[in-house]
C-alpha cells in the first residue's frame, strides 16, 4: 500500500536579492507541484542569514516534511557574501539534524554576480527535489 498524500514542503525565502528570489521561488512551487508535493507554509525572511529563525519555528509547528530554502547571496567587494551563506548554511545543516526532517539548501551564491545569479535560479528547484526525495527515502 503506498502512501497517497502528498509531501508537505515549508518554503522560507529570502527576500534581499527579491528580483532573484522571486523567480526562484515561482521555479521552485511549480516543481513542486509538478513532483506531486504541496508548498503549505511560507515565510519570508530578510535575507539568508535571517533564514535560521524562520527554519526552527517551522519545524517546531510539525506541519511540513521538509522546508525548502530559496535565496540568494551576490558577490559585494568584501567577503560578506561569504560570512552569511557559510554561517546559514552551517545552521541549516544543524536544524535539519536536530529535528529529523529535510533542510535543503536552495541558496545560490557566494561568489557571483548578479548575472551568475540570474543563470542559477533553477537552484530552487534542485533543492525541492532533493526535498521531496529525502522525505521518501527516510520514511
């Protein structure tokens, strides 16, 4: 007997970079939908670094399989770019790991330009696949 009810996928998205973002998280929800997955939390963050907080409540509330992370740091002429995503990526692996659920990492960047980031939107949905993936495969 398998299981008919579709993945439930949290979404926290990035909202510096929104241009970019915006796009990714539309690619992202289409994907989604076309894998048999339902996005049913959403919440917006100010930037990647921001991405944390929003991860823990979401998977405190229980309501979703996986969440899925959307965002995207640009290159500035210091190494700032660097700092956060290292730093969100970090909490995010730790948050996957103390909840037992999925935590994928659909942030671009660092070290590219806002063109490399517009060529690397499809970056969101690799990271739903690997959502939706992970949820049947650790079931």
């Amino acid at each position: 007997m398998c299981d008919t009810n579709p993945i439930k996928l949290g979404f926290v998205v990035a909202e510096f970079n929104r241009d970019i973002t915006y796009m990714m998280e539309i690619e992202g929800r289409e994907h989604a939908a076309f894998l048999g997955a339902e996005v049913t939390e959403t919440l917006y963050v100010p930037g990647a670094y921001d991405m944390p907080l929003a991860i823990k409540k979401m998977l405190t509330n229980g309501k979703v399989d996986a969440i899925v992370t959307i965002g995207c740091v640009i290159e500035g002429s210091t190494q700032h770019d660097e700092i956060v995503v290292q730093h969100a990526a970090r909490k995010i692996i730790d948050l996957s790991l103390e909840f037992g659920k999925p935590v994928t990492l659909g942030i671009s960047g660092p070290g590219m330009t806002r063109l490399e980031a517009n060529e690397r939107i499809d970056y969101a949905k690799r990271a739903v696949e690997s959502a939706i993936k992970l949820v049947k495969r650790l079931k």
